[in-house]
C-alpha cells in the first residue's frame, strides 16, 4: 500500500533515485535526491539536508525526472476517444470539417479538455498546449477555457478556431478578450494562437499574426502537411515578415530544405508528432531534417481519436522512425547503419526540456534545478519486472518504461499523482459530463454514421501472382 499522501504545501524530497536532472549539460545523479519547498525545486543533489516535516518519498530503484511537456494536443477530441482509429487525415478532415466538428457543444469542447487534462497528467504531462481549434463561438472558448483553468496541470491555451477564418475570428473582440484573459490567468500558463497557413497568396492571415505580436503570444501552426498547408505557407510567412522567433511548427514534414532553413534563421521550433505524421501521412516525421538544420524539438501527441496520449509512446515513435529511415536509406545504396545517430537522450530531452523552450518557458520548467517550478516524476514500480535492472536510465525511459510506471507526479509541489494512482481532479465527475457528450453525439450522428464514421471502407489488395505453390489441388487453406 502507497503511504498516506502529502499535506497540501508540505515539503517533499525525493531520496536516492536515479536523477535526470535534464539542465544544460544533462546532469545525471545514479542516486540522488530532488527537494521540493513551497512549489518550487529547492535542491537537487546528494544526501541533502531538508527542513524539519519534509516529506521522504523513497526513489531508490526509480528515475525522477522533469514533468513532461506536450507543445500540441487537441484535448476537445478527446471526447471521440479511438474513434478514428483507422481513419486518414482525409477522413479525419471530412468528419471534423465538414461534417460533425459543428455539432459540438461548449461543453462537449469542455468534457473532452476535461478528460485530456486528467490523461495527460496520469501519464507525466505535466504541461499541455491544448491546440484548441474546436472554438467555433466564444461560448465554445470560454467553455475550454473554464475547462482548463479548473483542471489540475499547467494548460496553455492554443485559441484555434478550425470552422472559421483566422482573419475573421481574430478580429472579434470577445475572442481577443478570452485570449487576454488565458494569457494573464494565474490558473493558467500562457495562451497562443493555433492557425494554419494554407497558402494563399494574399495572406489573409495577416490580422490573426498581428493579433499574436500585439498580444505578446506564440503563433502555433500546423506545417508541412501533405495536401494542405506547404513550402508556400512558410514561404508566405517569412516574406511578409511573420517568422517571429519562438513560433511553433507542427508536424513540419514534407517540406523543402529551404522551409527549413527559414525555420533555423528565425529561430521556430518543431513540435513533433511522430505517431500522427506515420498514421496520416503528412510526411515521413522530420527528426532527420531538424538534426541536419539544427532546429529544437518538441514532441506532442496531436490528438487522441487516433492515437495513445501519452509521451512514452511519442518518445518510442520519434526514435523508431528515425532510425527506421536512416537504415533504409543506407540500405538502398547497399550501405549498413553502425551508429545511430538520434539518441535515448534527444527524445527523453525534446519530451521535457525541449517542450519548455519551444514554449518560451525553460526559465519555469523543463529540468530540475533549484529555483523552478516543483513539476517532478518519480518513475517507479517495484511489482513490475521491467523496471530491473536499470542499468541506462534514458533508455529505460523510452524503451521499457510506459504510463503505468508513473507511480509519482508533482506539479508545482503538489502531488498529483502518487502510488501509481490519479489523486487530482475529479475523475468520477469528469467521466459523467463525458458520458453525456458521448451519447449526444452518438444522437446527433444517428446509429448508422456513428458506425459507418469508424469503420471506413478498405480497399482492395490484389494479392500477387507467386510461382511458388507450395498447396496441393483442392486444399482448402485459407486465410
Ligand atoms: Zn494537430
């Protein structure tokens, strides 16, 4: 049985845990100790001296890591969770787009942030991005909004609007308002603007890029997806000017090399979003192109009615494609890969530190070091035997490690998570105010396209002619 969880407020320190401390040069304690005072890290070191009623959790045989942070979810879709489990960007586009995002509610928007928020901290998202663009109405904003400020976790609120035009809703006054208001919401950690740039050569977007600057928030964008926002987009940015450093590029794939070196110049960062860029086919996911420009990485998980939303699953997709794609480009001048070039450490670095510098928040969070915000893990499980031995604790993270090790989580101090178990937020109440959008929409669709929506045709595979028979005349082996 866990022990009895801290008292509100009351210091904790770690003790004895395999420490990635994740600062400057990648600080690894083999057994050390984190202390968190007054929501703030207070020491990272060895045998440290605590004040008197300090909280002793016992690491030993665990990682404690930074909190990690996710630079784009769409946490509205949580609500059709797996829904669109074999879906292609296409059909995820003509579902959302064009035929049932206009049937979401305020509270729908609402109940899908709701449970996103409690998914994400469960799994050691400490820090989210909500890329919101379910915000058709201002009652829809403020709805997600509310959604986050009243969830435990930091939220940024990316103010998206995918049903309308960027120039168009930038301009309402009532939506300038809400974002104003997330920006400076102590309940909140920041707001940014989510818009995507297609192309058009007038640059409509102009208005919602200046809104960004005069508000002082990060534009987040979704790039380099295949068949809808391209080389021209960046193109068109960059001429008129709008590149502005920080700027976050999502996905990022299937550009040309000179996106990329306008990225590097103006100093944008990549949110990666591996196991949607394999899944939808926005292009081959980018780590190999942002290494060769020297552009920052973050991960993200994009959005739960396809994917897992957790960031052990983004790290194992990131290194596995680009590894996956170095040997299969050696392999096609007969040549064999014998170092890997991308490293345990890159993706552990991008899902934490590097999710806080594309946010513009690494003086915050992002490692543990004196001073930040007390957004800890203690990765930990004594009954599981994957967790022994731990001999290369990066490669733990990502390879043997998931979700369900998590067995602490502290944001700002407080402790979120502990014994393995949710003890934030309210799980039970959120899952009724789910169950009731689930069941609106499953309504709203009718019986036959909620199914039809979820299994979409497949198509036909010819199957090769093969010299080889191995069967006899008559065999009724099959398939
Ligand atoms: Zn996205």
């Amino acid at each position: 049985m866990p022990h009895p969880v801290p008292q509100p407020k009351q210091a904790i320190v770690f003790r004895n845990g395999i420490v990635l401390t994740m600062d400057d040069v990648h600080t690894v304690l083999p057994e050390g100790d984190v202390l968190v005072v007054d929501g703030r890290i207070a020491a990272v070191g060895n045998d440290l001296a605590v004040p008197e009623g300090t909280y002793e959790i016992d690491a030993k045989g665990g990682i404690v890591m930074p909190g990690m942070v996710d630079t784009h979810r769409h946490m509205w879709q949580t609500a059709m969770r797996g829904y669109g489990a074999d879906w292609t960007l296409t059909q995820y586009f003509v579902w959302y787009y064009l035929e049932h995002g206009m049937k979401f509610r305020p509270q729908d928007v609402a109940a899908g942030n709701l449970i996103s928020a409690l998914d994400a901290l469960e799994s050691g998202v400490t820090t989210t991005v909500d890329w919101s663009h379910g915000l058709r109405t201002p009652e829809h904003g403020a709805a997600a909004y509310e959604a986050l400020a009243t969830s435990p976790g930091r939220f940024v609120l990316g103010y998206g609007n995918l049903a309308g035009a960027p120039w168009e809703w930038a301009q309402d006054p009532e939506v300038r308002r809400l974002i104003e208001n997330a920006r400076d919401d102590s309940r909140l950690f920041g707001a940014q603007l989510a818009f995507d740039v297609p192309g058009d050569e007038s640059f409509p977007e102009r208005p919602a890029f200046e809104l960004a600057r005069e508000l002082g928030i990060q534009v987040t964008t979704h790039a380099g997806v295949w068949g809808a926002t391209n080389d021209n987009g960046i193109r068109l940015m960059y001429e008129n000017g709008f590149m502005d450093p920080g700027t976050i590029y999502v996905h990022a794939a299937s550009l040309g090399e000179e996106s990329y070196q306008r990225i590097a110049a103006t100093g944008g960062t990549v949110s990666l979003s591996t196991e949607s860029e394999q899944t939808c086919g926005q292009g081959y996911p980018p780590a190999h192109a942002l290494r060769r420009h020297g552009i920052p990485a973050s991960l993200s998980v994009d959005t739960s009615v396809w994917f897992s939303a957790d960031m052990f699953s983004a790290m194992r997709t990131t290194i596995g494609a680009d590894r996956s794609l170095e040997h299969y480009i050696a392999h096609q001048s007969d040549q064999t890969i014998t170092h890997a070039l991308i490293r345990v450490e890159d993706v552990v670095d991008w899902a934490t530190r590097g999710g806080a510098v594309a946010i513009g928040k690494l003086d915050q969070i992002g490692s543990l070091e004196a001073g930040k915000l007390g957004d800890v893990l203690l990765i930990k499980n004594d009954d599981s035997p994957t967790m022994s031995p731990i001999l290369n604790p990066y490669g733990h993270v990502v390879y043997q490690a998931g979700r369900g090790d998590v067995d602490t989580v502290l944001v700002g101090g407080e402790v979120v998570k502990w014994g393995g178990k949710l003890v934030a937020g309210d799980l039970k109440g959120v899952k009724a105010r789910l169950e009731d959008t689930v069941a609106y929409l499953e309504g709203a669709l009718g019986d036959e396209t909620w199914k039809a929506g979820m299994n979409p045709e497949i198509p036909e595979v010819e199957i090769l002619h093969n010299p080889y028979q191995y069967r006899k005349e008559g065999s009724t082996l099959s398939r």
